[in-house]
C-alpha cells in the first residue's frame, strides 16, 4: 500500500517538476517559494486566535511548503541542475522552515512550550546526525521512523483535526518530539554498529 502511494506521488512530482521546468523555475527558486510557504503557515499558527480556521489553513500552508521541497530535488536531478550550492541552500532553509513553524506553534499556545521545544530540538538532530554520519561516509538515507516528510504530515494532520479537538497540535507536537528524538537514536546507533562492523 505505501509502496503504491510512494510511487504515485514520485510520478506526480515528476509532472510538477516537468512543468516547473517549462516556467522556467530554478531549484533554488523553488526551495524560496518553500520557505515562504512555511513562513506563511507559522504566522497562521501564530495568530490562530483571530479564527480557529487559521489552523487547518496553515496546516496546509505547511503541505505546500513540504511539496516545494520535493520538488526543488526532482528538479535539480531530472534536468541536471544540481549545483553544490543548492543542496547547501535547501538544506539550510528546511532547517529555516522547520524552525518557523514548530516557532509558530509554540508562540501561538497551540502546544506545550516543553513539548514544542522537545520537537525542535529533535527535528534539527535528526539533520545533524544524517549530515554527521553521511560526512564520514555512512549511509543514512532511510535510517529512522521519522524524516521532515513524516514529520510535516503529522503536524499537517493534526492541524485538520484542530477545529474537532483544539488538543490535536498539542498531542501532534508531542508525537513528533518522540519520534525525532527516537530517530535521532536509531541513527546513533546505526553509525556505532556501521563503524564497528
């Protein structure tokens, strides 16, 4: 069943990025356009209080900006445009995006300022530590339960959920905080065996 949703995503990221290609969008455009998504879905969480629809809205705010960041790689690898520079660029602003938002939830009250931090630190260590073991040449892609894409659909779902259980973010925040923080350790342990073997 996954295998057959994953497959038909990559197929539909592939016509995205094929007519990404003919606007004439670059990579690292693409990558901007992410972060400005998710600038725009953390000021949502930020200020639901206006109206509790702002939550669901930046739930999707954040599933585009999710997308933008498949699609900048499909991009870069289908018509040859990776450059050093981009992988450095998107890299860098998931992190931007993924501070953003988990920002935004945290000031807007949506979640437990220990839970929310808990997310945040996790999210960025389970960059580190895929940079760190890639760096001394151990393969890491694949390594762990929850990855960016896993963790924005969680936050995504929850934030749909928000206008049945205004709990939703909260439980959503600390689902994450425990998973990043457990695939931070199974990537810890994955480079100890890795170098041991």
């Amino acid at each position: 069943m996954l295998t057959r949703i994953k497959a038909q995503f990559q197929a539909w990221i592939a016509g995205a990025a094929g007519f990404a290609y003919k606007t004439g969008l670059s990579p690292n455009a693409v990558s901007l356009i992410g972060i400005i998504f998710a600038l725009a879905s953390a000021s949502m969480y930020s200020v639901w209080r206006i109206n509790t629809v702002l939550v669901p809205f930046a739930g999707l705010l954040l599933l585009l900006s999710g997308f933008c960041d498949a699609l900048d790689g499909v991009l870069a690898e289908k018509w040859g445009k990776t450059t050093v520079f981009g992988a450095f660029l998107d890299s860098t602003l998931d992190r931007y995006s993924d501070a953003l938002v988990i920002c935004g939830i945290i000031f807007g009250g949506l979640c437990d300022t220990v839970g929310g931090l808990a997310a945040l630190i996790g999210s960025f260590l389970v960059s580190y530590t895929r940079a760190r073991g890639e760096a001394s040449g151990i393969k890491m892609i694949t390594v762990g339960l929850a990855e960016r894409a896993e963790r924005i659909l969680i936050l995504a779902a929850v934030s749909f959920l928000f206008l049945v259980n205004v709990a939703a973010v909260n439980y959503g925040v600390i689902l994450v905080a425990i998973l990043a923080n457990l695939t931070v350790l199974q990537r810890i342990l994955h480079v100890k065996r890795t170098l041991s073997s």
